[in-house]
C-alpha cells in the first residue's frame, strides 16, 4: 500500500463521515461545522491530484468565505436544536422519495460512465497556477473576462449599498 | 516494506526539523513579544516596564505563562463544551499554518546536502496565506458563539466581519503585486527583489494597503473592535479563563509575527539584503546573514505594530467599515490598474 493510497483513504473517509454528520447533527452549527471539514477534506483530494491552485480557491471561497457567511447567519439567528421546527411527515417522505431518485440517477450514470484511470500525484500539472492561467488566457479568455465583469461589478455594488 | 522504501526519509527528517525549528521559533517569539510588547509600551509612556524576573525582566514571558497554566480552569455551564475547547486550538493552529510558507532563507549547505530554508516551496504560496487567514475567523467566532454570552457574540460578530472586509483589499493589493512579479512563490518573489529592487519601491500604495490590512487581520490597534473591553466586558474571549485565554492571546501574537514576516518578505526583500552577493562570502554566511536580515526586519515590523498600538486611539466601528469599503477597496483598485497601465506601457509603449 503506497503512502498514495493512505492518504486517499484517510481523507475520503473524513470527506464521508462529515457530509454524513452534515445531514445527521441536530444542531446547526455542528453541521457547518461538519461542513467545514468536509470541504477540507475535498481540498485535501485536489492538491493528491496535484491542483494546487483548485486547492487553495477551494478553501479560500468554500471554507474561508462561503462557510463563514453560513455560520455568521446560523449564530445570529442562534437557531438551536431546540427550537427547530417539527416537519410534517408528507414533507419527509417527499425528501426521502426525491433523494431515493436522485440516488437512481447517479448509479445509471456510473454505471454507463467510462472511468479513466485516474493519474496519481505529479504526474499531471495541469492544475499548477500557470497552466490555468495559460489556458484561462487563451482558450477561455470570454467567458473569464464576462465573469470577472460581473464579480466586479458585484463588488461595486456591494459599496454602493452600503453606502445608502 | 514498500512504504518505507518508497519514502526519501532523509528529506522527511530534514522537513520535520524545520517544522520544528519554525514553530518552536514562532512560539519563542510570540512569547518574548509579550515581554516586548509591555517594554515598549513602558517605553513609550515614560515608565520601567517588568523589571522584577530575571534581568531587564526576561523572565516575565514564563512567570505570566506558568500563571495561565495554574489558573483555575472554567468552562461555563451554559457553553457549548466541545466547541468551547475548539475556538482556542483553532485560533491557535490557523496562527501556526501560516509559517509553512514563507521562506527563511537561502539554501544552507551540509556537505553536498542543499538545505532550502523553506518548509513547502509551493507555488500557491500567498494564496495559502490568504486561505489560513481566511479559515483563521472561525477561531474567533466559534470561541464568542460556545460561550453563549451575548458580549462574546456581538465580539465574535465584529471580528468576522471585520476579517472578511480587510481580505478583499489585501487581496486586490496582492494582485497588483504578483503583476509586476509574475509568480505567486515566495521565494521566486524573494529572488526577484535579490537581483532587483525590493516591491516596496514599485508597489508603495499596495503596501500601506496591506499594512493597514495586516492590522486589521491581526485585531490590532487601531482594529482592536473585536476586543474593544470598554465596549464589549472584553471581547469574544470573555468567558474564557486559564491557558485557553492564553491561547487566544498567544495566537494573537502570533499571527503578529507571521504578519510582519511576511509584510518583509514580500515588500522588504525577504531575506536578501543590499550588496548580498558582491560580498564575497561563502554561500553558507550569505545564508545566515540572510536569516538575520529576514529577522531584523520582521522585528522592525513587530515594533511597528506595538508603536501604533500605544500611539493611536481605536476606530469607531463605523469608521472601521467606511475605512475598508469605501476607501481601501477602490484604492487598491485603482493602485491595480495603475500597475497595469505601467506594465503595459514598459512591454510595448504606446503602440
């Protein structure tokens, strides 16, 4: 067993045990929580992939801002276990009939995909910074200056409210 | 067998003991900047100091350290216990992750082993920077939100939101830094200011940017809202007693070092220093004056910190806000494309 695979193991089971204690923790700042090292532990598959730059992008928007925003609404509002609202049981067997599909649909489309050997550790370096840009740069060079109009004018936006 | 044949461990060593030696050398510092820190406020304000343990007071850092260790130990009984414990460790790991990248010097020779002072030459370098500062509000807000008290939360509350509106300009003044250096590795950005000049002379308006930010990611003076005790019965750490308080103020003092290590790394040449290599020393003194250079600096920086600490009065929350959004931002936009325009008009003129 290389050190490879270890790793990919160790990390693939913290991935799952988090995303399972996402959906199973009664109160909701456990499961941001959860959440958190979920994403970590995602970002932990990217740099074994050897993309970097997919790795740290992760964390900053994923862990660093979007998870903050989560926590900083559930710890505002102070939702606790206690006071969550009982559902309706219509309303579970609705999200256990929709999940049960959506589960149906993700094994008929393993089952016909083609899984590529997937290459380990350095073998690649299309994800290193430079490719990307490369490629952002040349091949992508549209759809990346649309976006990044539309993050600034985002931003611009942001202060000109506050500013109200 | 085959994981230990497939392992360099040599190079495993050599990684383990620069962790070591960073860390156990971030810790030291952070513990002798307390020391500091209150010698130079006595400085500053005209009195003495600590001047009772050891020497000039030297032994101050384990006297308040062994204090905090024998406090009694209290965790509310209203807190969320887990996450109580949480807040401090990761106040204190995010403070720590921080030193992975920076390089802290040149390459050292043992024999024909080349040793880069360096624990992981990746060249995401600043972005990992900018992802544990990211990660390093979650210490503040889960410690004010598990000690469910309502001075701790609104603390915690500042804190973050203050961390987040002092990433964006840091951020946008970052990338007006990795136009004219064209990489995102420390070292290649050390290298650059090696055998060119250092980025504080090319980029100046991105420094004072990211020197204001620094603060503000630090909860310094004049940003110390999340802490502002006249305000708030102490801040976000308020329920906390014994070395968990110490940790949260350690981590503090930590992320102050880190700071000024890399405000000298990216803007101040790192570890080089003027006429490095017309000296005509062996490589290996080059690399330790190197270092030293690298830590008189980042000292310089940390007193830096410390002066403004006792000179400036604190912002209002407001200000703080209006400080971020309506001034920085824009600045740095503007600085970015200035940078721009420069670099454009120095590759192909006005064509």
């Amino acid at each position: 067993m290389g050190i490879d695979l270890i790793i990919f193991t160790v990390l693939s089971a913290v991935a799952i045990a988090s995303a399972l204690g996402v959906i199973l923790s009664k109160n909701p700042v456990n499961s941001v929580l959860c959440m958190i090292t979920c994403f970590v532990a995602i970002a932990g598959h990217y740099i074994m992939l050897n993309a970097q730059f997919l790795f740290v992008v992760h964390l900053i928007v994923y862990t660093g801002a979007i998870m903050v925003l989560f926590l900083f609404v559930l710890m505002m509002m102070n939702l606790n276990a206690d006071i969550e609202p009982q559902k309706r049981n219509w309303l579970k067997y609705a999200g256990a009939i929709s999940g049960g599909a959506l589960l149906l649909v993700l094994v008929a489309a393993l089952r016909d995909a083609s899984v590529p050997a997937i290459q380990s550790g350095n073998a690649t370096d299309i994800g290193l910074i430079k490719n990307l840009g490369k490629t952002l740069f040349t091949s992508y060079v549209v759809p990346f200056e649309l976006s990044s109009v539309l993050f600034l004018s985002a931003m611009v936006g942001a202060v000109v409210i506050g500013k109200k | 067998m085959d994981l230990m044949t497939s392992f360099d461990w040599s190079f495993v060593i050599e990684k383990l003991l620069l962790i070591s030696a960073v860390l156990g050398l971030s810790l030291l510092i952070a513990m002798y900047s307390t020391w500091g820190e209150r010698k130079v406020a006595a400085w500053i304000q005209d009195r003495r100091g600590p001047n009772r343990a050891g020497i000039f007071g030297l032994l101050q850092p384990l006297a308040d350290g062994g204090k905090l260790f024998f406090k009694e130990e209290i965790i509310p009984s209203t807190a969320n216990q887990f996450l109580f414990v949480l807040g401090p460790s990761m106040a204190m790991l995010t403070a720590c992750l921080t030193s992975a990248v920076i390089p802290w010097g040149d390459v050292l020779y043992f024999g024909d082993r080349a040793v880069t002072l360096q624990i992981a030459d990746v060249n995401i370098g600043v972005l990992w920077i900018m992802a544990v500062v990211g990660m390093g509000v979650y210490g503040i807000m889960i410690g004010g939100w598990a000690s469910n008290n309502k001075f701790s939360l609104l603390a915690a509350c500042r804190g973050a939101s203050q961390v987040i509106s002092y990433e964006l300009p840091m951020g946008l003044a970052l990338i007006a830094l990795f136009m004219i250096s064209g990489s995102l590795s420390l070292k290649d950005i050390v290298e650059q200011q090696r055998s060119g000049v250092w980025f504080v002379v090319l980029q100046p308006i991105g420094f004072l940017i990211f020197l204001i930010c620094a603060f503000a990611e630090c909860n310094r003076t004049p940003f110390d809202l999340p802490e502002a005790e006249n305000e708030l019965n102490g801040g976000y750490h308020l329920e906390y007693s014994s070395m968990k308080l110490g940790f949260y103020l350690f981590a503090e003092y930590i992320n102050m070092f880190i700071s000024s290590a890399l405000m000298a790394t990216l803007y101040f040449g790192g570890y080089s220093f003027p006429y490095m290599d017309s000296l005509g020393l062996s490589p290996n003194l080059v690399t330790i004056l190197g270092i030293c250079a690298l830590f008189l600096k980042t000292f310089a920086f940390i007193f830096f910190f410390m002066w403004v600490r006792w000179t400036l009065p604190r912002f209002r929350y407001d200000q703080l806000m209006k400080l971020g959004w309506k001034v920085l931002i824009p600045l740095a936009l503007l600085n970015m494309l200035i940078t721009g325009a420069v670099i454009l008009y120095r590759q192909n003129g006005f064509n």
